[in-house]
C-alpha cells in the first residue's frame, strides 16, 4: 500500500486509478492530491502567478530564502521559538 501511495503522488493521480485505471467520480480530479496545496496554487496562480514566475527564473534561491526569513520573522512576531 505504501508504494502504491507513492506511485500516486509520483504520477498525481488517485490510487484507485492505478488499481482498476477508473477515476473517483465522486471527486474533481486534481493536479494536487492535497486539496489544502490544490487551493493555495489556485491562490498563488490567481494573483498575476508572480510567486510561480519569480520562482521559474534564475532567482529561485533569493525567492527561498526571503520566505525563510518571513517565516523566521511571523515566528518572532508570535513569540514562537526559531
């Protein structure tokens, strides 16, 4: 079953499909198998796709890094230990 798991996310499709090739009718297949992910690529996509375009050029550590450093800084904020 784990591997299964794992071929799933690899392939993005659910595990029903690889077991029997039929997919859940009962869901909207997805990119993300993860609706929480699924919903913030929508989000991230519906604001010009600036996050997914700065992260496609050459740029992607300084991108990584400000992240970094805002998450370290909500932290702070919240009192929470880095």
């Amino acid at each position: 079953m784990e591997i299964l798991q794992k071929l799933s996310a690899y392939f993005g499709v659910t595990v029903d499909y690889l077991m029997n090739g039929e997919s859940e009718t009962t869901h909207q297949q997805s990119y993300y198998l993860d609706t929480d992910t699924a919903k913030m690529a929508q989000e991230l996509k519906d604001n010009d796709n600036i996050l997914f375009d700065a992260y496609k050029s050459t740029k992607k550590d300084k991108l990584l890094a400000y992240a970094k450093k805002l998450m370290e800084l909500e932290k702070m904020e919240n009192g929470d230990d880095i």
